[in-house]
C-alpha cells in the first residue's frame, strides 16, 4: 500500500507539473478570475446606484410639495394638488443583489407612485435600452453558469484521448494502477484549479460585498459545488466512450449548448404557450379605454358603481354639470376595477409559469443554479409579484387617507405630508429555492449513478486485450516447428503493428 501510494504521488506531481505547463489552463483561469472579479465589481456597483436612488427618493418628495404649496393657494382644492403629487415606492436590494441581476434588469426596482389609477402605473415598463434588455446583464451568475462550465471542458476534455493522440496509452496501461483511477487523479487536479478560482471569487464578493456568513451562504456554496461536480462528472462520462479529442471536444459543448441555451429556451417557450397572459400593456389599454369611456357618461353611472365598492361615501354629493375631483378620483378606481378579474388571471399566470419553470429545474442543472441565486438575491419572479403585491396594498392606504380629504372637499392647507402612509417591503429573507437545489442534486447524483459502468468501460481496455491473446498466439511454435524468432509486436487502437 506505501509502494502505491508513493507511486500515486508521483504520478500526481508529474501531472500537476505538466497541468501548470500548460499556459492556456492558467491564462483561461485568469481570465476567468478576472472575468468573476469584474461582475461583482460591476453588481457592487449597480447596487450602489439602486441605494443611492432609493434614498434620494424621499428627499425628491418633500421638494415636490414645498413645490405644490408655493404654487397653490391654501384654500385649493386638494384633489388638484394631489393630481401632481408622486409617493415613492421600492424594492432595496439586498446583500446578494449583486450577484445576481433578475428581472431588476426588466422591472423597475423604484416607482412614482401618484393617486391615480394603478393598474396604468404597475403594469407599464420603464423603456430602457433594447440592446441591454437582449444581452442581459453580466453578472456572476452569468460567471458562473455559463463561462465555468466552458473552462471545465477547455482544461479537461482531452483528459483521456490526449494519451491515444501521443501513443502513450499502453505505456500508462502497464503501470501498476487502473486507468479509471489516473483519469480521476487528472479531473481531480482539474477540478482543485477550478475550485481555487471559485474560492477566490467567494472569497472577495464576501470581503467585497459584506455578504453574511448564513445558512444563503451555505445554500450558495452547497450549489456551486454540486454545479461544478456535474460537470467535471459529465467529462468522465463522455472520456468513458474513448473517442478522440474533437469527438470530446464537440460532444461537451453540445451539452454546455443544450442544457445552457437551448433546453432552457424551448422550456420557456414551451410554459408561455401553455399558459398564456395578457401583457401589461393590454391591461393598461383596457383600464384607460374604461376610464376615458368614463367622459361621456352621466356622472351617475360612475358614481354607482363607485358607491357600491364604497359604501361610507354614498351620501357625498357629486354634481351632474361639471367636473368635480371625487368623481375623477372615483372613475379612476372604477376603471382599475373593470380590469380587476384580468389583473388576478396575470398574477395567476405568471405564478403558473414560476411553478414549470420550478418543475423543468429539476432536469436542467443551469436553470436550478439560476433560480437558486435569483432566490437569494431576491431578483425572482415570485419576489417581483410580492412587490407588484405591495404597491396595491400601499395604493388602498393611500385611499384610506386622501379620500376623507377628497370626498369632503378639503383644501392644501388640510394636507400633511407626514402623516401620509410611506410604502414599505421589507421582506424577511427568502426561502431557499427548495426545488432548484434538488435539481442540482438530483441530476449529480443520476450522472453520479452512471460512473461504476464507466469506470469498467475505461478498465476494460478491449484493445489490449486483443492485442495481448494475439500476441500468446502468434508466439506458440506450430507442430513440427521450433519456437519463432520473430519479434513480438502489441497492436495499439489504431491497428497498425508496432514492434516491442
């Protein structure tokens, strides 16, 4: 056993050596490095710029109504002031933010929440920059799903055909350890250089970015691991079938291109088809064609729909000849609630498609990793909806206040800004994606299932076997002859005879 594991030792430094030799491993792992440390730069500071907008947004109200008192009398009608006046909404990032961008890319983090209908100012997206919104953000998640798995296979893919393409396989075949073993020693050397520039990338977004040392910490870590396993197992798999190293080459990118790109589209292609959804946009065209259809009505057949959903404010006296601001307020509310029932349909659908995007996880390692990091970052769908979720409530409390001010025709001089309701989300912590972890774990412990066949296939060496019954043949003295004189000779993969 000490002969053994000596002999293991050497065998492992040599391989270390020629490993670092190798100047295209250590300058792929520096760009790599380089590549992880420039996102979380870059998410440490998008995140920055996100605080620093979030809390310049209180300041910007109280200078918006020193603004509306200087420019209207006291004794204005409050419903004209409050057709201006903007509460802010937001959604703070929180410590891993930055590591993984989300929909905050899409959906805006902060809003101008003004007292009017909702469902035009919920529904409606900030235009941002197309190009941006189709390349999406680089980030670490990015890093990480996309750009290691890449580095796995340009460091490891010729792990076993390397030694067909130097015709030194029979030279490895005859020392005194099993081929399985040294590919393992080789993927495992392999697999330590990919895990020191992932410890070092963890290491500087925790000192970088304050993250906390928590149970999302360990979660995090748990799944980059588990993603980096599966791909250095799907490496021993595909070296198993002993095919050459273009072969290796183009069978692992296939896969980086299937289960990264591709699969992950038609998934997504797949869920919206089955279940469908009006966009905001519709839903804010319906709410304003309801509102403007509002104009040309009697003000009566506003006001009793209005009275039905607010029954304390049925005594108010609402003229029918001219314009007054609780009718305008009240037709606002009515349009909101014609598109109501569509709202609950969006919500439901859009949950509908977070679940089979949970579900399709489970078979699609990239897409768990995914929603693993959104999950802690808070950049995901379902913490979007509770956002979305939060601005109605804090709408209904603004309601709540203005509309005792409103319905009894108070002036500016009744309106207090502190005493109006400020938005808050503060949500506790989110759960870890329970599902997207399983899917890690499930598909390394599937590919993990499938690694004793491969170890026989890789021992198997049918080749060598051939070669050596043909040469016990070839060296048995037919009848009546003495035994050859001819040189023995072993038959490598490729047939041809090579004398020993």
């Amino acid at each position: 056993m000490s002969h053994f594991l000596v002999h293991l030792q050497e065998f492992a430094h040599l391989e270390l050596r020629q490993m670092l030799r190798a100047r295209t491993a250590l300058v792929a792992a520096a760009l790599l490095l380089v590549a992880g440390v420039a996102a979380i730069v870059d998410g440490a500071a998008r995140v920055a710029r996100e605080r620093e907008v979030i809390a310049a947004l209180e300041p910007a109200l109280r200078e918006e109504e020193s603004y509306l008192r200087k420019t209207h009398a006291p004794e204005d009608d409050l419903g004209l002031v409050l057709y201006y006046l903007a509460m802010p909404v937001a959604h703070a990032p929180n410590e891993w933010t930055a590591l993984s961008t989300g929909l905050r890319d899409v959906h805006p983090y902060s809003r101008h929440l003004r007292f009017l209908g909702l469902v035009p100012q919920l529904y409606k997206t900030d235009i941002e920059n197309p190009l941006k919104q189709l390349s999406g953000s680089f980030d670490y998640g990015f890093v990480l799903i996309f750009l290691v798995p890449l580095f796995i296979i340009g460091v490891s893919y010729d792990v076993r055909s390397r030694d067909d393409d130097l015709g030194t396989e029979p030279l490895l075949c005859s020392q005194p350890t099993r081929l399985s073993r040294v590919l393992a020693l080789r993927l495992a050397l392999r697999a330590g250089l990919v895990s020191a520039v992932w410890l070092a990338l963890l290491a500087f977004s925790v000192a970088w970015l304050s993250l906390p040392l928590d149970a999302r910490a360990g979660a995090f870590a748990l799944a980059s691991l588990a993603y980096i396993a599966l791909w250095f197992v799907a490496v021993f798999l595909v070296a198993s079938l002993r095919r050459s190293s273009a072969w290796n080459a183009i069978s692992l990118v296939g896969a980086w291109i299937a289960w990264c790109v591709l699969l992950p589209a038609l998934v997504n292609l797949a869920i919206v088809t089955a279940s469908p959804a009006r966009g905001g946009v519709e839903l804010t065209l319906a709410q304003r064609q309801e509102m403007n259809a509002g104009w040309d009505r009697p003000k009566r057949a506003t006001m009793d729909p209005f009275f039905a959903r607010r029954p304390e404010w049925a005594r108010t006296q609402v003229p029918e000849d001219r314009f007054s601001w609780p009718w305008y307020y009240a037709m606002h509310e009515v349009g909101d609630a014609h598109v109501a029932r569509q709202v609950e349909d969006y919500h439901a659908a859009l949950a509908r498609r977070e679940r089979w995007t949970a579900r399709a996880a489970l078979v699609l390692p990239p897409l768990a990793l995914e929603l693993v990091l959104d999950r802690m970052a808070g950049t995901d769908m379902a913490t979007e909806l509770a956002f979305r979720d939060s601005i109605a409530a804090y709408h209904e409390q603004l309601k709540q206040y203005f509309y005792p001010l409103i319905f009894n025709y108070k002036g500016l001089a009744a309106f207090d800004i502190d005493a109006v309701p400020r938005h808050r989300f503060d949500r506790a912590p989110p759960p870890l994606h329970l599902s997207g972890l399983a899917g890690l774990l499930g598909v390394l412990a599937l590919l993990g299932a499938m690694l004793p066949l491969a170890v026989r296939r890789i021992d198997a060496t049918p080749w060598l076997e051939e070669a050596s019954a043909s040469d016990r043949a070839s060296s048995r003295p037919a009848a009546g002859q003495g035994p050859s004189s001819e040189p023995c000779t072993l038959l490598p993969r490729d047939g041809e005879a090579r004398e020993t």
